[in-house]
C-alpha cells in the first residue's frame, strides 16, 4: 500500500512513512515490558502489522494499528486511488481527535486543492504548515479567479488622475517601461531575474507592468503626452477626456464606472 517502517536499534524506535516520505507516526521504547523493545534488529510489514525480531528476546513482536492509525493509513490509501471525498471523511475523523495532527491538516488541503476549493485548502495548510502547499493552492485560486473573470479583466479601462507636478519618479522606474516597446518582454525580463538581481525600483515597474498587460490606463496628469505614451498609456489632460477615450476603447456610450477616491486606502469589491 506505499508505506515502509524504519528501525531506530539504538533507541528502539520505530518509524513509519508514507510512499511520500512523510512521517505518520514514531513510537517504541526500550524495555522488557509487554510493548517494549529489548534488543529489536529487524523489522518487517506484513499487511498492515509491523513484525519486529527482538534478539533480546528471543521472539517476534507483532504489531497492530490502533484505530487512530488504521484511519491514517486508509485516509492516504484513498487519496493515492484518486476517491478524495471518502479520504476526506477519514481525515476528518482523524482531526477530531487530534486537531494538531499535520498530517491530516495537509491531507484536508490536498482533498481540497484536487477538488478546486482553493481557499479551505490554504487554511488547511496553513494548520499543517505545509508551506508548499499553501503556495500551490494560493497560485491556483489566483489563476482560477484570473480565468473565470478574464472577460472583465481584458475589457476593462483604467483611468488614473495624477498632476505629477514632481515628474514621472525616478530614472529607473522611467526607463525600464519606456525603453521597451514590448511591455511583455519588460514583464518577461521582471521574472527572470532571481530576488537579489532585481533593479532599482523595479517593484514599482512590475506592478505597473502588471496592470498594463490586463488593461487600458488612460492617464490624466500635466505631463508631455509623449512621455505619457513611453509608458504605455495614453495621456489625456480632463477627466471629460479620459471618459471619451475609454468610452471608444470600450465601445460603450454608458460604461459602469466604478471611483476610487485613494488608491491606497480603498478595496474594490466585485
């Protein structure tokens, strides 16, 4: 079924993994009690009993799952054989009895990731701190919002009104959009660049990049027009303008406008 038991001899320990290399669980002590170890130098699994060869004495410890365990083991038989929902039900059995078992924290956010529900997959993972997993199930609810809304995203028309009486900022933020007409190849540039190679200002860049590659940004400011169009957006000097201009991009007489009195201080509901 995809899981191997490891044998700690010094300490008498055993270890048992999934097909993974995750640990579900570790256990044994040294002793000569029923349940300990004397002296184990081997170990075997038969189905789903662990057989330990104890030399000190003489004979074959066979151990049996608990309950507990028995729920681990099929919640992650299910999983591998693709039946999520029924592993889901293990799982949450397991966690109610051990709400701090990560285990099944990150078996929850699995069932939950392969089944679309991306945010109750990072709250899972985030239980689990499965740092991993969380990232994968954020990625995946970024993507699946940006292709279920793609239709608004590319059809959409920002105007910005900023005076910029100091100018456009600084050299490099300038440049790095107005001295590549490709603003895919700037993006493209951006990403390959490893976290201690990035540019002056380039997070300021990237975002406005960003923005520029979903949709139109009619800016209205008192800067030249042609500096305006360096940076891939097209001036207007009104806001009586900007809506002329995105009404023809939209080819829409009665567009829904939606304001933004702060940028920084307001979230935007759908």
């Amino acid at each position: 079924m995809g899981f191997f038991t490891l044998l700690d001899a010094t300490r008498s320990r055993l270890f048992q993994y999934d097909s993974g290399s995750n640990l579900l669980y570790a256990f044994g002590i040294k002793g000569t009690q029923q349940g300990t170890f004397n002296n184990p130098v081997a170990v075997e699994n038969q189905g789903d009993c662990i057989l330990v060869l104890d030399a000190g004495l003489g004979g074959i410890h066979v151990l049996q799952p608990t309950v507990f365990g028995q729920g681990v083991r099929t919640a992650i038989t299910l999983y591998n054989d693709g039946r999520y929902e029924d592993a889901a039900g293990y799982w949450e059995r397991i966690l109610s009895q051990d709400a701090y078992y990560a285990l099944a924290n990150i078996g929850m956010g699995k069932v939950h990731e392969r089944t679309g529900n991306f945010t109750l997959a990072m709250r899972y993972y985030r239980a689990g701190s499965d740092r991993d997993g969380y990232s994968s199930a954020f990625l995946a609810r970024r993507e699946a919002f940006t292709r279920d809304n793609f239709l608004l995203i590319l059809i959409g028309v920002i105007i910005m009104l900023s005076a910029c009486n100091d100018g456009i900022g600084g050299d490099h933020f300038y440049h790095q959009l107005a001295d590549e007409p490709d603003i895919q190849k700037t993006m493209d540039l951006f990403l390959s660049r490893g976290r201690n190679e990035t540019a002056p200002d380039q997070w300021q860049s990237q975002i406005l990049a960003r923005i520029l590659l979903k949709v139109s940004v009619v800016y209205v400011s008192n800067m030249p027009d042609e500096m305006v169009k360096k940076m891939h957006m097209i001036p207007a000097h009104s806001i009586g303008e900007a809506m002329e201009k995105a009404k023809a991009l939209l080819g829409k007489e009665d567009p829904t406008v939606t304001a933004i009195p702060d940028g920084i201080s307001v979230v935007v509901r759908k």
